[in-house]
C-alpha cells in the first residue's frame, strides 16, 4: 500500500479514536471573585463558583489564618456566598461565611494546609517518618505567614490566582528571597494541564499547585515535607488510596496516583477528594531529569478542638471535633540517593480537589495509534500474504492450447 494512504488511514484512525477515548463531559459555567463585599486588600479569600443547570460548586479560598480551601457542592444552580466581613475578621468567626439557600448545601469539606517540615535527611533516605526528631528544624507554620494581595494576581481569562506568603518569624532569613505559593486554577470544561505532570482534569475539580521557590535550606542535605489537615462528617472518615496508573505519553516512569477520600461507601450522593500524581519537581518547566517522588503519610486524628486559625471555624462553626473528623497527614518531597533541595532551590507539586468521580487516566490518542499500527501492521501484512499465497494458488498453468 503506498505510503500516502498508510499515513491517511492512520490520521483517520487517530481522530476517530481521540473523539471515542476522550468522551465530552459536561461542562459549568465558572466565575473568580476577590474578597466579595469587601473592598480591602489586607486579607485575602477567593471565591470560585461553578455552575451547571442544576447545582453550583462553591470553592473558597483564603490566607486568613493558614491557608485553607472549602469544597461545597448545592443542588441549586442560583445559590450563593455570604460573607459576614465584620464576624469573620474577629475572635469570634463562627458562621461568618454561609450559602444561601442553606438547605440547597448537599456536602461540604475542608482542607487546611497548616505547616511546612524541614528536616536534615542526614543518610539521604527521604524517608519522613523514620526521621529522628534531633534532625528537624523548627517547623514553619503557615498560619503565621504574611500574604501578598492576591487580587493582583487574579486572572479572569485563565481563572487562575495565586496566595502567596513569607515567614515573619525567620530568625535565620531563610525567605528573604524566596516564598510560598499556592496557585489555584479553575475548570469550566475537561482537558488535561499543559505544565508537569499534566494533569487530567474536568469542571467538577479545580487545581492546586504548591510552589517552594527561592528559600534558603538551613542545611546542605534539607528536605521538605509539607502537613494538611481533613475534614469530614462524623458518619464518614477519610482514607488515602494509592491507585495503579499507567506509563503514558504525559507523565512518565509515574506510575501512582494518590488519592484523598470520604471512606463512606454507603453515601447517597457523590463526596469530594484531592488526587494526586506520586511526583514533584526541581524547576518550573517539570523536566523528567527534575522530577522527584513524592510519600504520603497515614492519616492520624486530630485531638481536642482544632486550634489553628483559619476559616473554617467559619463556615462549619464550633465544636468541630464533636460534629466532624478531623484529621492530619503529611506529603514529603524527594527520593532515596536523589537531589537535596539546594540544588535547585525550587519545588511544585500539583493537585486537584473536587467533587464526584476523580479524573482517571486513560491510554491517549497517541499511544492508541501507535499500538494499533505495531499491532495492525503484522495482521494486515498476514492477510495480504494470504491473499496472494490463495490467489496464485488458483491461477492454471498449461502449455496446451484448447482443441475446436
């Protein structure tokens, strides 16, 4: 077969397989707001709405206190934030932030990012837990960093945002030129990141993207390991799962996704979740020679109340421990034998956190294509030898010429 039409069947081959491999999900409508209702830029909560033609996604966003995310998904496509601005920025915040209606709320959760380990990993192992606790440094506590206005990073086109803070307690100077960021992009429609380790994603998920970038190690060997606290009603605890994925074009040598989730299998309605790819990186533009593994820890309970400040005592008010589980775990960076941080002196590491079914990876359109050509190669190769092998099978050969 001429090469021509070799290479037109298989590019009709590879569209025909991208529209059946990548089914087209629903998609929202999404909006990014800055402090609603609240024309100051000294504290910082970002509101991202999600809106299909029955329900709203509610994410909200804030450094007031340590930084923190709530998830709350509506069975209405018309409900909205309230913020009580005065109530929320004093002593007392309990029900400062609220969605109306109230009865429209079908599931809620949080995640607090509440402090960032270093650690002098002095026999290069990377290993966080097994640690001893004389090679710590003190821990930072992000509750008690100094947040720049996100609002001048706000972008309403890419429906992206940055929180990014400083230490203010940092007798060693380690953030005199460097900073934490959490970068947070929302979704109106399915698709897949185009920056390491290419996420794939849907509008009922927006990501987060946790940048170390410019701080100064307080030793050679320093590793970084980072703590988030849980929340879940009191029916349901959480459960971190590791899920097989495969070796694709997009992220390779990745072969785990993680996975944070309500262990509720009896639940009535779809739950929220962070998922993860087991991997970070040394440099912004995600290179694979960069990338480093990543560990996540067991879930350990919180005792007593939770006393970090943050928003939300807010939305889900007092007495968290006795309505809710709450719960820790921790994600360390870096692998055994591998690069310190001060090589590069940069680190990200990207989730999604959302509502429903996580996002699960398929084989992409390329991959499909060159499978079906090393297959289909040999078999159309196979046939046509047949066909030839039975066609001059049947062909007489004679030199006698018929008689009238």
């Amino acid at each position: 077969m001429p090469e021509g039409i070799w290479l037109t069947a298989l590019g009709a081959l590879c569209a025909v397989l991208g529209v059946l491999g990548e089914p087209e999900e629903p998609g929202r409508k999404v909006s990014l707001h800055y402090n609603p209702g609240f024309h100051n830029t000294s504290v910082n909560l970002l509101h991202v709405r999600a809106v299909d033609n029955s329900s709203t996604i509610h994410y909200v966003w804030s450094t007031i206190g340590a930084p923190t995310v709530l998830l709350i998904y509506t069975s209405n496509a018309h409900s909205e934030l309230h913020v009580n601005w005065t109530k929320l920025l004093s002593p007392s915040p309990h029900g400062a932030i609220s969605i109306e209606p109230a009865d429209s709320v079908l599931y809620a959760t949080a995640l607090l990012f509440n402090r960032i380990f270093e650690y002098w990993d002095v026999n290069n192992t990377a290993d966080f837990s097994g640690t001893d606790g004389k090679y710590f440094y003190p821990a930072y506590n992000l509750s008690d960093f100094h947040w720049e206005n996100t609002n001048a990073t706000l972008n309403s086109s890419s429906l992206t945002a940055n929180l990014t803070g400083r230490s203010i307690s940092d007798p060693a100077e380690s953030f005199q030129n460097g900073s934490v960021t959490f970068r947070v992009s929302a979704y109106g429609s399915s698709g897949r990141d185009l920056a390491s380790p290419r996420l794939l994603h849907n509008a009922n998920c927006s990501k987060l993207e946790f940048l170390l970038s410019g701080v100064n190690p307080r030793g050679n060997n320093s590793r970084f390991a980072m703590e988030m606290v849980a929340l879940e009603k009191k029916d349901g605890r959480k459960k971190i799962e590791s899920v097989r994925s495969i070796d694709d074009e997009y992220t390779p040598t990745v072969f785990e996704v993680a996975q944070l989730l309500p262990d509720t299998p009896n639940a009535s309605h779809a739950l929220g979740y962070l998922q993860w790819k087991s991997v970070a990186y040394g440099s912004t533009n995600g290179k694979r020679e960069e990338a480093h593994p990543c560990r996540f820890y067991t879930l350990r309970g919180v005792n007593g109340t939770l006393e970090v400040p943050s928003i939300v005592h807010a939305f889900f008010g007092e007495d968290l421990t006795e309505r809710y589980n709450v719960e820790a775990f921790n994600i360390s960076f870096g692998v055994a034998d591998g690069d310190f941080y001060v090589k590069h002196k940069f680190l990200s590491w990207s989730s999604l956190i959302g509502y429903g079914t996580p996002p699960k990876d398929s084989f992409s359109t390329l991959v499909i294509c060159i499978m079906a050509v090393a297959l289909g190669t040999p078999l159309g190769l196979l046939i046509l030898g047949a066909i030839v092998v039975a066609t001059l099978k049947n062909r007489v050969y004679s030199n006698y010429e018929p008689i009238n």
